[in-house]
C-alpha cells in the first residue's frame, strides 16, 4: 500500500532548498548554542556536538546540491533525507542530555529545544508531509515518551505531566494533518482553477475565431452589396433612384459599422489590436470627428457645440484614427440617446501632457445601478434601449479597450432624466509638425486606361470589381484561379493585378510566388482580402504584395493604390 506522505514530490524538493539557503543561519546558531552548552553541561559534550553538527550539516550541504541543479533522483532525495534526519537527530541529542543532566530545572530546556524542533517539522506539512515526519517525528515521540520512560516527576505531577505531553503531542499531530489537508484542497482547487483558466481562455480564442471567420464570411457578400451600389452611384439616376442608392449605401454603411465592431472586439480579445503612434493635427482630427454628427444633432433639433480649448495648428502624437473613433462612438450615443436639449464635445489640456475629451449631452441619462455595465460588451443600459434605438452596446466596450490600449481611459457621469457627461482622458505628447510633403498623385484621378487582371473565385466580387474599375475607365478581364491567372499573364499584358487571397487550389500567395517566379518582377500585384485582421497588410506586403485592398471595396481606396 502506498501512502502519500512518504512520497518524495516539488514540495520536498522545495524544504531541501530551502534547507541549504538556511545552513549559514544553523551554524551560527549552533555557535552561540555550543558556548551555552559547554556552560550548563560541558566544554567536552558540547565540542562533540557541535563536531556531531558539522558532520550532519557537511553532508546536508553536499546531499542538497541536486536540488539546486534541477530535478534529483530517488536515490539523491534518499541522500538527503538522511542528512535532515541527521540533523535533527543531533538536536535531539542535545535535548536528551539536558533532560538526564543533574542540575534542577534541566527538562524544561530538553522541552523548549524538542518544542522548537516539533514547531520546525510542522511548518512544513503544508509543504511536504515526509519533510514535516522527518523533521517533527523524533521530537514529538522524545515529548510523548521520555516523561513516561525516564520521569523527571513523581505522584500528581508525573500524571500531570504525561497527560500534558500526549495532549501536546496529538494536538500538534493533528494541527500537522489540518495543515496537509489544506494544502492538498488548496493545490486541487488551484488545479481546478488552472484547468477552467485554460477552458476559458480556449472558448476565449474560439470565440475570437469564430468572430473573426464570421466578420470575413459577411465581408464577402458585403462587398457585392455595396461594391454594386457604388458602381450604381456613378451612373445616370433620377433623384428617386439616387435616394434608393443613397438609403443602400447608408444601410450597408450601418451593417459595416456592426461587422467593424465585431472585428475590433475580435482584435482586442485576442491581443492583434495594433495602436498606431503618428502626429497628427489634434484640432483637425476633432473637427473631423464632431462635423460628422453635428448635422444629425440639428436634424433632430439639438444644439450642438464643439469648444477646442487648445492653440489652433497643436499636433500630438498618438493614433488619430482611433481617436476619432472612440469620439465617433460618444457623439452618436449622445445624439441617439438626447431627444431635446443640446450635445457639447470639450476639449482641453489634462495633467502631464494629457488632453481631455468630454461629451456631454441633455438625454435621458444613466441609472447609477446599470452605469457599471456600460462599458461590457454587447450590453446596454436595460433590454428597453436596444428595442427602442437598436445596437450591439459594443461602442463603449470597444471605445474603453481603446483608450486603454493608448494608456487613457472613459469615465462616466450620469444620473437619469439629467443627461450623461462621458470624459475620455488620453496621453497625446506635442510633436512637430511634419515637414510638407510634394504633391503627389495619391488622390488623383487615373488619366490612362489600365489593363486590371482581377483574380477571384467569386464571380460577384469579380462583377463587383469590374463595376467599379470600368466606372474609372480602366479596362478589366476577370479569371476564378490562380492557374487561369497565370495562363491570362502568359497571353496579355496587364498594368496590375488585383488578387483574391483565399482561394481553393491555388491561394493568392501561390499565384503570387508563381508570378514572381515566371520573371514579372515589377508587376504591380494588389492583395484582395475580406481578412481584416490586425497584421493582415503589413503580412502580406512583406510576402511581396504592392498593395492591399479590403473588401467590401472603397472606391477612393480602389482609386489610390492603383494611381500609387
């Protein structure tokens, strides 16, 4: 039968280490005990103790240094428990000599050291219960049985003080097995823990997949959707038709919003959201911000005020794009949620080159109850919100991770029916202005008709593509695989490719090592992707792409990487 506290295991491993670090702390301590012991008994006992001492410690010191090399054996943790029984059965020497000394008084000295050598071999039983018997055996046995086998009292005191010794004995026994017991319900709940960390960080990262694979496959037919009505757009429409397009455009752009946040939230959760640091002109990139939803406040008949309280032409550095968004996500709230009244955007300067943006607002306010589930995703204030003004309830979530990932943060104000004042604190240091760049043709027009091989095994994101580059004048041919791609470059010249990534067979980066590997160089090929995960362009820019395009497809992004 194996029994579990002679199994030699980390956390005696872990009393031998920490046995050698206290071996200078010992010897002192048997230095000053010797000088006592050669007071109270004799120079010649105490010269052989301590000589007894330093053989048992010599061979501790040597039978430890496995320990601290890494993982011993069984043989060497069998050296070594030797050695700790050495040890203390030096000490238990010493003890037996003062409790068979001559002089009165001398058994309470034999208690105190067997006392202290039990109080050593309890401490460790959390630890490791052969190191707490190893170490707390021979003291509670000499306690229990040497009153009894060699009394020091006679009559009512003997009785007394056997009793006492048993009692004292088996209380420490069993305060020892409390302290095991605790330890192994402590080392099992901490298992238990680490396995539900892993399951909850493994459905974590499914559901960060699954999001991601989600946002690609809705980006797909997206990109037929709104790549059709802005080819639609630049056609003849009556006013009629032009607001149906105008209303396409403005839904997807809605549905686009959803599938961004969903990204976003994906990006965050799974540590691939990058903050860009960049200057940029603060008082421009509010501006940028706040006209986007003032004219929506006026058309609900809200005021709206934007105060810059900053030096006109202040660049700071930081990442304006998600500046905006963040801003982007309060203002609309504010205007969502203010049926009468006014909506504010502040912006000052903060402590240690901070900025402060606040937005405040005349709405229906916040109950201080639900403020604390503001910033959790896909929650709102009540389920009443989202039937009466829709919404994930993903902005704040991801507005808050935002700031926090540029070393700010959001903090709310509210109290209901007296509106919500949302303040976001950022860290923007000054920087100087960048020096200015020449003219270049990144927006412009393209003025040649350029011949566009599109690569793609969907053949609506292929009549997609075609729409919008026919509507810039640009010739196209449209092949479904990679191999069709190759045999259409072996037949014509093309000006650029534009080419899908994911494809059954032959993927983008094969073409695309194929191309480079038939001698076409200099070939302008452009990634066509719904894979916007954090990474994805600069990933496939290093494989040697010219470009990258995310679908559903921008035509002004369309129009600057092919005139780049």
């Amino acid at each position: 039968m194996k029994f579990a506290v002679f199994e030699f295991d980390e956390g005696f491993d872990g009393v031998a280490r920490a046995a050698r670090r206290m071996g200078p702390s010992r010897c002192a301590t048997v230095a000053l005990y010797s000088v006592l012991v050669a007071l109270t008994l004799s120079p010649v006992f105490a010269a052989g103790w301590a000589s007894l001492f330093l053989i048992a410690e010599g061979w501790s010191w040597w039978a430890t240094r496995p320990h601290m090399r890494g993982v011993p054996t069984t043989a060497q943790r069998v050296w070594y428990l030797g050695s700790a029984l050495a040890l203390n059965l030096v000490w238990v020497g010493l003890a037996l000599a003062y409790w068979f000394a001559a002089f009165a008084g001398s058994e309470y000295f034999a208690l105190l050291i067997w006392s202290a050598l039990l109080f050593n071999g309890m401490s460790h039983a959390y630890r490791s219960p052969l190191a707490s018997l190893i170490f707390g055996g021979p003291s509670a046995l000499c306690i229990w049985l040497t009153p009894l086998l060699a009394p020091r009292f006679h009559g009512a005191e003997q009785v007394f003080v056997a009793a006492g010794a048993t009692i004292y004995v088996g209380y420490a026994i069993i305060s020892a097995s409390r302290a095991v017991q605790a330890a192994h319900n402590l080392a099992a709940a901490r298992r238990e823990l680490e396995a539900q960390t892993r399951d909850a960080q493994a459905a974590n990262q499914a559901k960060s997949a699954f999001l991601a694979m989600m946002s690609h496959e809705l980006r797909t037919p997206m990109n037929g959707v709104l790549g059709m009505a802005h080819a639609l757009e630049r056609t003849e429409l009556d006013l009629r038709q032009r607001q149906y397009v105008e209303t396409l455009l403005r839904s997807g752009g809605g549905l686009m919003t959803i599938l961004n946040d969903v990204l976003d939230l994906a990006k965050i959760e799974s540590g691939k959201f990058d903050i860009q640091t960049r200057p940029f002109e603060l008082r421009q990139a509010v501006m940028r911000a706040s006209d986007l939803w003032a004219q929506a406040a006026y058309e609900k008949g809200l005021a709206f005020t934007c105060e810059v309280e900053l030096p006109a032409g202040q660049w700071r550095t930081g990442d304006d794009a998600r500046l905006r968004q963040i801003l982007q996500n309060l203002l609309s709230n504010a205007v969502k949620f203010t049926s009468e009244g006014e909506i504010r955007l502040m912006v000052r300067s903060a402590l240690e080159d901070g900025i402060m943006f606040t937005v405040s607002d005349t709405g229906m306010g916040i109950d201080e109850a639900v403020i604390g589930r503001l910033f959790q995703g896909f929650s709102q204030a009540d389920t009443s919100i989202s039937r009466r003004f829709g919404g994930t309830g993903l902005g704040l979530a991801i507005s808050r991770e935002l700031a926090r990932l540029m070393g700010g943060d959001i903090r709310v104000e509210s109290r209901l029916g007296e509106g919500s004042h949302f303040t976001l604190t950022l860290p923007l240091a000054p920087a100087d202005p960048p020096a200015p760049q020449p003219a270049d043709a990144a927006g412009a027009p393209v003025t040649q008709q350029l011949q566009v091989l599109v690569v793609d095994d969907n053949p609506t994101n292929q009549e997609v593509a075609r729409a919008l580059l026919e509507a810039i004048g640009a010739l196209v041919d449209t092949v479904s695989s990679g191999l069709e791609a190759l045999a259409s470059l072996e037949a014509r010249q093309f000006d650029v490719v534009l080419m899908d990534i994911h494809m059954p067979g032959m993927n983008g980066i094969q073409t695309l090592e194929a191309i480079r590997a038939s001698g076409r160089a200099s070939l302008p090929v452009v990634a066509l992707t719904a894979d916007a995960m954090a990474g994805e362009c600069d990933r496939l820019i290093a494989l040697g792409f010219n470009g990258y395009v995310s679908k559903p497809i921008e035509p002004a992004a369309l129009v600057r990487v092919l005139t780049h």
